[in-house]
C-alpha cells in the first residue's frame, strides 16, 4: 500500500462513515462525492506511475547508507532522510545480523523496508528503463547514463519502444520486450 493509497482510504473512510451517520446527505450527493474521491485516488497514483518526480515526491526514493562497506554519512546526516540508526540497528538484529561490520551494502526502501548485503552476496538490480522509458540511474547506485543506455539499444538493434523492462544485475542488463522476449547481455 502506498502513502497514497493510505491516506486515500481514510479519505473514503470518513465518506462512508460520515453517509451512515448523518440523515442531511442525499444518495446523489454520496455517490458523487465517494465517486469524485475513488477518481482523485486513481489519477494521484497514475501520476506517482507516469511521472518521477511526483513519484518520488509522494512515495520517496531509496536511500543508501552503507556502501562498500563504509557508512555514507551525508546520507545519514542529511536531515530530510530522516534515518534512525536505533531503529535500523534493531532492524538488522532481528535480521540475524550482529553488526553492520558485516554490511557490504545497505539500503532502505521508499517503503521503508531495508535491503542488506553481506561481502558474498550480490548488489541489488538497477531498472534502467521501464514502459519503453530510459529512468536516472541514480549514479550512488550505478554510474550508466541515459545516453550510455541508449547506446546500448542501437548496438543491439532494439527500439526504445520495444522494451517494457530493462535490468542490471550482476554485470548483466537483462531486456524484457512487449512481445515476451528476453535478451540479456554482458555489462561492466
């Protein structure tokens, strides 16, 4: 459930329960309001799917706090993060993990959730494109540019429009196409 969505159930929440508790409200009126409502829900989460910005503005990004085993502290300390060492620390522990000595690589999640990676494990995937569109690569989690990614296409001979999905991942960029395809190539 995204922050969107939470706060637009207790919106539609307090519609219906104010219908059951007041007589004044007509049907009519109720069905347009919990119609106009249901709508504003819909259109707010196309935006957040369209376009990054509002996407990151109303759901967040990741945020990176350990990195090659070092702690990022402009991450840490900027203040708009908000990041809680107490609470990752317990986070970790109720994880199996001791310290983040044993960190390679940690991130939390715009949901808040927290992805970790030990030295032996692998870094987690990057989208590069999504619904035929090249994303920013944010270059504290993979340093390819926009232009690097379209290279790529015209090397390998796929449209931009093609391409529904593309991925790094363990120095490979997966490409997942409408017709259902999948090619994968080497990348370092």
């Amino acid at each position: 459930m995204t922050p969107i969505d939470l706060i637009g159930n207790f919106i539609l929440g307090g519609i219906i329960g104010g219908v059951i508790y007041t007589d004044s409200i007509s049907l009519s009126r109720y069905i347009v309001v919990l119609i106009i409502g249901t709508l504003l829900m819909h259109f707010l989460n196309y935006i957040a799917k369209k376009f990054d910005v509002f996407r990151a503005l109303a759901l967040g990004n990741t945020i990176v706090f350990i990195k090659n085993g070092s702690l990022l502290m402009d991450n840490i300390q900027d203040k708009k993060n908000k990041i809680d060492i107490i609470n990752i620390m317990s986070s970790l522990h109720s994880r199996g993990i001791g310290s983040m000595q044993e960190i390679y690589y940690a991130q939390i999640e715009p949901n808040g959730s927290l992805t970790v990676k030990n030295k032996e494990e692998k870094d987690p995937s990057v989208i590069l494109i999504l619904d035929s569109e090249i994303k920013d690569c944010p270059s504290h989690l993979l340093d390819i540019s926009q232009d690097t990614v379209q290279h790529l296409l015209d090397k390998y001979s796929l449209k931009l429009e093609d391409v529904y999905l593309a991925e790094y991942y363990d120095k490979k960029i997966m490409f997942a196409l409408y017709d259902g395809k999948r090619i994968t190539i080497p990348f370092y």
